[in-house]
C-alpha cells in the first residue's frame, strides 16, 4: 500500500474503466506493437477519452533507459538510441542504465514547431563550436506515448511532423547548416470530437488506427461508471489497490504478447483475403494491408496464439480501415458498418 502511496498523482485503472472496448482495444494493440502506427479516437465530450489514454501509459511495465540520456536511449537496440549513445556502444564504453515508468507526454494545442521538434542553439555553435541541443516534446516522447488532445484543431503542418515521426522512429532538426537527429518512436494518440471538425483525408489515413467512441446509452452502465469514478475520487489508493490483481494480469499479457509478437504467422489465403477486403473497399494505397496485417498479429499474440486466425482479423480489421474510406456526401450508410459488410461477406466465404 505504501508503494502505491507513493505516486505522486493517482491515476484511474485501466482496468476498472467501463466500457469503451474498442478504444481499450485499440491502445493494447498499439502498445504491443507501436508499428501499427498510433490510434485516433473520435467521440463525444465526457467519453473517457483522456482517462482511458493516461491510464494505459501508467499500467505498461517501466523501461530501461541509459542514465542521463536526454531521448530514453535504449541500451542495445540502434533505432531506439541516440548517435551519442551509439557511439559510446561502438567504443564499447560502460553505460549505466536506469529504469523509468513510459513516457506520456502531452502535446498542447499551442505548441510550436521548435517546442514539437527542439531547437538548436546556433548562437553556441557558431562562437564554441558546439552543437547544442535543446530537446524538445518528440524526444520526451521516445519509447512512449505521445498524446494529442483535440488533434483536429493542430496545426497541419504540426501533425505532419507528428506523422513523419511516428512512421520513421525519427526526428532531424535543422537551423543554418547545422543537423541533429534523434530516435523519436512512440505510440501517436489523438482524440478529438467530430463537431469541431474533421481532419485531413491525407492526415487521417496515416493513423493506424480509428476508435469510434460513443455515449453510453445504457442507464445502469451509467450508474456503474459514476459509482466507479465517485469511488475514486473518494479514496484512489484503496481504488488502486481493489484493481491490482486485473491490473498486474494485463501487464503480464501485454508483456507476454510482446515478446510472442516477432512469432506469429499469418496464412497466406487470410493475407489474401485482407487484400481483397481492401480493394472492394476502395481503400487508397497499401497502408490498410499492412495495418490491418500488423494489428491481427498483436492481436492474436495478446490471445497467446501462434497464429493469426479468421476472427482475429474479424476483430481488429474494422478499426485498421473505417477512417480509410473515401467520403461520399451521398452515403447514409456509417463507414465502420460497411466495413463489417465486406468483412463479412468476404471472410465466410
């Protein structure tokens, strides 16, 4: 108990949020495979939207890091550490490592591109001969969860950057000549409410993934989720404390699935079929193939499967395509039923 006290802020358990499966689903399957490439989660005001993604970040198991090092440099794997860090490798210097919880930044409506990317301090490169670098969120960000709360009103140019991160595992900043790079892979999370506006096609389609959240409609699930919130608020440690078997159990499954996940098989006629289910769908370009392959892995790997079978691309294939359709005005017909048209149609067959 007194472990637990000593949080510096209680943080709502994944595990005791009600509901919202989909979106729950969706962060697991990110987690364990970051490469899926992050999730977008649209919904309605007082959803869970924030709660859900600050509690999955404070769940995961702490990572190691080398000591002192600005960008959460991983201590053997060469994309997740910083040119500084690989030099010392190479030389086979001794590094000294520490472990810290995820990282969960978030990244504020207001913030600039050199507050996003970091900023290089010219002034001391050019009189010491230095390059000095001041990291900015995307390094914080390294090796785990950047969260971007009403992504829909960011700047594009902003979300581009956001992107070109998320898919490379990389951030270059560039002033006057000079260049610095950093290992910047973490999993992207926006949230947003479609009332204040969509995002770009061209933006949108670069998530891996897209959470529908709705309200729930059900009056007792209703009182069941003010009961657990009310209970919370009134004592969070002994809250804490009652979900820590659930809490402790999923630890172990992402834990597990992650290391299964390099495993896992999927048979040729299913990616067959994923393809197809793509291409009836009008989906532009290959990034619903690769996603939807991608998310049935770690989903199948969180089942403790060796194999990817029909019903794990069932399970995942809606949220990997719904957001990659193209809009017609004309359509009454919502874009995730007439994915789950064409999965069906196509999977019996």
């Amino acid at each position: 108990m007194n472990k637990i006290k000593s949080q510096t802020r209680p943080v709502f358990p994944f595990t005791a949020i009600v509901g919202q499966d989909e979106m729950k689903l969706a962060l697991i399957l990110n987690v364990i495979d970051p490469k899926i490439g992050g999730v977008m989660i649209m919904g309605d005001r007082g959803t869970g939207k924030s709660t859900t993604i600050r509690a999955i970040a404070n769940l995961l198991p702490e990572i190691e890091v080398v000591s002192d090092d600005m960008f959460n440099s991983h201590v053997s794997d060469y994309d997740l550490m910083s040119d500084f860090v690989r030099k010392q490798v190479e030389n086979q210097f001794t590094i000294s490592t520490q472990f810290i919880k995820v990282p969960m930044v978030d990244l504020p409506l207001g913030a600039t591109e050199d507050r996003l990317c970091g900023t290089i301090d010219i002034e001391k490169a050019l009189n010491e001969g230095i390059k000095s670098f001041e990291p900015g969120l995307l390094a914080k960000a390294n090796r785990g969860i950047l969260y971007v709360d009403e992504v829909n009103l960011l700047d594009d140019h902003l979300v581009d950057i956001l992107l070109d991160s998320a898919a490379s595992g990389w951030n270059t900043v560039e002033r006057e000549g000079i260049s610095i790079r950093h290992p910047a892979r973490f999993v992207l999370v926006g949230s947003g409410n479609p009332e204040e506006g969509e995002l770009r096609p061209q933006l949108l389609d670069r998530f891996g993934m897209h959470a529908e959240i709705r309200t729930v409609k059900d009056p007792s699930l209703r009182v069941k989720i003010v009961e657990q919130r009310a209970k919370f608020d009134k004592d969070p440690y002994s809250c804490i404390e009652e979900f820590k078997n659930q809490q402790d159990e999923l630890k172990e499954s992402i834990i597990m699935a992650q290391q299964k996940l390099s495993d896992i098989v999927i048979d040729y006629d299913l990616k067959v079929k994923i393809s197809q289910i793509c291409g009836v769908l009008n989906v532009d370009g290959l990034r619903g193939d690769i996603v939807t392959n991608r998310a049935a892995k770690a989903f199948a790997a969180y089942q403790n499967r060796d194999e990817v079978e029909v019903d794990d691309v069932k399970k995942v294939i809606t949220l990997c395509l719904r957001h990659r359709l193209r809009k017609d005005p004309l359509e009454t017909i919502d874009s995730g039923t007439k994915v789950d048209e064409v999965v069906r149609d196509i999977l019996s067959q």
